[in-house]
C-alpha cells in the first residue's frame, strides 16, 4: 500500500496544480491565451512551460485528469525509476514538437502528456517482453486503445498535434527506456 500511495504522490500533485490553474484562470485570468503555445513564435515559447496546466473548459480538465491519475500512477507504481523522465519528456518533449511542427493555432491542455504516458504503456511490452510489460501494455490497450483515434486531425479546436507528438515521445519513450529495470 505504501507503494502504491507513492506512486499516486506525483501525479495527484500535478492534477491538483491543473484545478488550480483553472481556478486562476477562470477568476483572474480572462485572457490566457498568451501561455498557450502559439507555434514558431517567440511568445509560444512561453506555452512549452505553461500549456499542459491551461484547459478551455471544465471538460476539458476533467477529461485529462483522470487519465493523468490512472496512467501516472501506472507509470509510477510499475517504471519509478523511469517515471520522472518519462513525465519530463512527455510534458516538454512534446510541447516542443507542438511547437515547431503545430498549424498555427493556440494549444493548450495536459493531453500531450496523457498520450505521451499512454503510449509509453502501450509499447513497452512490445520492447521489454517481459511478462508484466506485456501485461501492462495489453490492459492499457484494453482500457485506452480508443485515444488512438485522437492522434489524427478531426475537430479544428482540439490539438490533435499535441495527440500525435505525445504519442511519438510515449513510443521513444519505450524504446529508450525497454532495458531500464523497473
């Protein structure tokens, strides 16, 4: 059990500090628009730091905070010694790719992160092939799978760019990290 509230620590505190920024913003913030990323601009850069925390709605915050909890937790309880780098890389690796390579609009919302940890989950069975990897990956594919669909364009407000590069630095991620014990 210790483990396992070690493991939710991390993730719960980064979900908790989202809420907060929405309460900021919704209270004090109307025009945060400027913190999103805003693609090969000099103030989008500020957006690789401050978009994961911005949400559009409430929706949108819930939407990403339950898989925050549920696929941080996994990524902490079963990979600790990876987790800190691969929340790190999904969270800036991403935005930086949003960055450079996004259409030019404003992204913002933690699904880059989302789908940077889910799809680390997805392939590290495929790269570890130890029995728990593949165990993990193939639940997360169960539970998940549907977001795969997410990293294709479709609704011209929802940054399927931060879908797809989450999803790329996840896959790196599970290759980089395949011979990482735990």
């Amino acid at each position: 059990m210790n483990h396992l509230l070690k493991s939710v620590r991390k993730p719960l505190l980064f979900v908790l500090l989202m809420w907060a920024v929405y309460i900021l913003q919704v209270n004090f913030l109307p025009n945060w628009a400027f913190l999103g990323i805003f693609p090969r601009t000099e103030i989008g850069l500020l957006g690789i730091l401050c978009a994961p925390m911005l949400h559009g709605n409430p929706l949108h915050l819930v939407s990403n905070t339950f898989p925050v909890l549920i696929l941080g937790t996994t990524v902490y309880f079963f990979y600790p010694r990876a987790a800190d780098r691969i929340f790190f890389l999904s969270y800036i690796g991403t935005n930086i790719l949003v960055w450079i390579f996004a259409r030019p609009s404003i992204h913002v919302g933690a699904s880059g992160v989302v789908y940077g940890i889910a799809f680390f989950l997805f392939f590290i069975g495929f790269f570890r092939k130890d029995f728990m990897s593949i165990v993990i990956s193939l639940t997360m594919a169960a539970l998940y799978g549907g977001i795969i669909y997410g990293i294709f364009p479709g609704e011209a407000y929802v940054s399927w760019e931060s879908h797809f590069f989450g999803a790329m630095v996840g896959l790196g991620c599970a290759f980089y990290f395949r011979r990482n014990k735990k």
